[in-house]
C-alpha cells in the first residue's frame, strides 16, 4: 500500500478527538474501508504513535481496540511550548509563586474581556454560548467541540491542550482556565471539570448546567 501522510493524519485525528476504537468505527467515520485504516494503523505503530489491546467481547472474537500513545502528541501543535515553559521558570526565579500567579491573573483578565466581546452576540442563552465559546477554543488549537447530554446539560470536550508542556510546569494554567470558563459564561451556568489531561484522560472536559437559583 503506498504511503498516504493525508489518510494517517486523518486516522490520527479521529483517535485523538473520539478515543480509543477499533479499526471498522474509524473507518466508518472516515468513509473508507476497514482494510485500509488497517494498513494506516500498522504503519502508524511501526512509527510508535499508536498502540492496541484486543478486548473480549461477550460474543465472537476480540475486538482490536487502538489509541494514541505518548509519542503521537508531537504530531498536534503545542503553542512555543519550550519558550512558555522558559518563561515560566524565569518568573517563578525571578519573583516568586506570587509572581506566577500575578501574571495568571493578568492573563485571565485580559482572556475574559477578548471571550466576552466574541461572546455578546451569543446572548444569554447558555446553550449558545457555550457553542460559542467551544469555537474560540477551537480556533486556538484545542480541538473543542460542545454537545448537548441526554440530561439536557452542555459538554465542552477539548480534545487536545496546545499548552500543555506549559500546564505540566504551572497547572495554576489549568485552575485559571476553570475559571475563565465560569466567568464568560455567566452567573447563570455553573461549569465543572469532568477530565483532565494532565490527570491522565485523553481529553479536559467540562459539564455546564444552568446554576442553581
């Protein structure tokens, strides 16, 4: 089979944004053939970007299911995450954790007004601007995307962190961004972290409901 980088990245992409699954759910989402996302799939662990483990299934044989590994992280964009880190390790020498989470906040602030101003015309409902929200992140790399659960509550799913080398030496990144969240979308929607990469889940996700009154 000859070498298709385009078809690859596509495979990689679905892993990276629905998780772990087996060789035909990636096919069907990719509108190919099972055999041929099979052939990607063995070239890619040959590469050490994906792995498998093959899981019984009540009936019939196992079922190969494959994910992404470490490694394949350097194939999605993190933001000048050597210089962050670099920086961040200069500030922390240089004044402190105060200092470090003086220019958290800073960062906060400036991230709330600029997500507010493309937030207005969303209005007040909360389904609309958590939609509105997921796609500022997208924009800026997190491969967001938000749906709506059986229960009626809205999930912002942020299938990849552009700063995560960044977020590994500061997690107060991590903390700010909780509550960047819950002031862009308002006193009426309460937000609450449900995964976390830098837990050890494939994807952050975050549940938003109306709050209580």
């Amino acid at each position: 089979m000859q070498h298709d980088a385009r078809a690859e990245e596509g495979v990689l992409f679905q892993l990276k944004t629905r998780g772990p699954q087996t060789a035909a759910q990636v096919a069907r989402r990719l509108d190919v053939t099972a055999m041929a996302v099979r052939q990607h799939l063995y070239r890619l662990k040959v590469e050490g970007l994906v792995e498998f483990t093959d899981e019984r299934r009540k009936v019939g044989r196992p079922a190969r299911v494959w994910r992404l590994t470490s490694a394949a992280a350097g194939r999605f964009p993190d933001t000048h995450g050597d210089l962050t880190v670099e920086i961040i390790a200069a500030v922390r020498a240089a004044f402190g954790e105060a200092g470090i989470d003086k220019l958290l906040h800073e960062r906060t602030r400036r991230q709330i007004d600029e997500y507010r101003t493309r937030l207005r015309p969303a209005g007040t409902s909360i389904a609309k601007r958590a939609q509105a929200l997921a796609e500022i992140r997208r924009e800026q790399g997190y491969m967001a995307e938000c749906s709506r659960m059986p229960d009626g509550s809205m999930l912002l799913a942020e299938n990849h962190c552009p700063i995560c080398a960044a977020a590994t030496t500061c997690q107060g990144l991590c903390r700010e961004e909780l509550s960047l969240f819950r002031a862009v979308l308002g006193d009426k929607a309460q937000v609450e972290r449900t995964d976390h990469i830098l837990a050890g889940a494939r994807r952050c996700a975050y549940r938003i409901t109306p709050a209580a009154d």
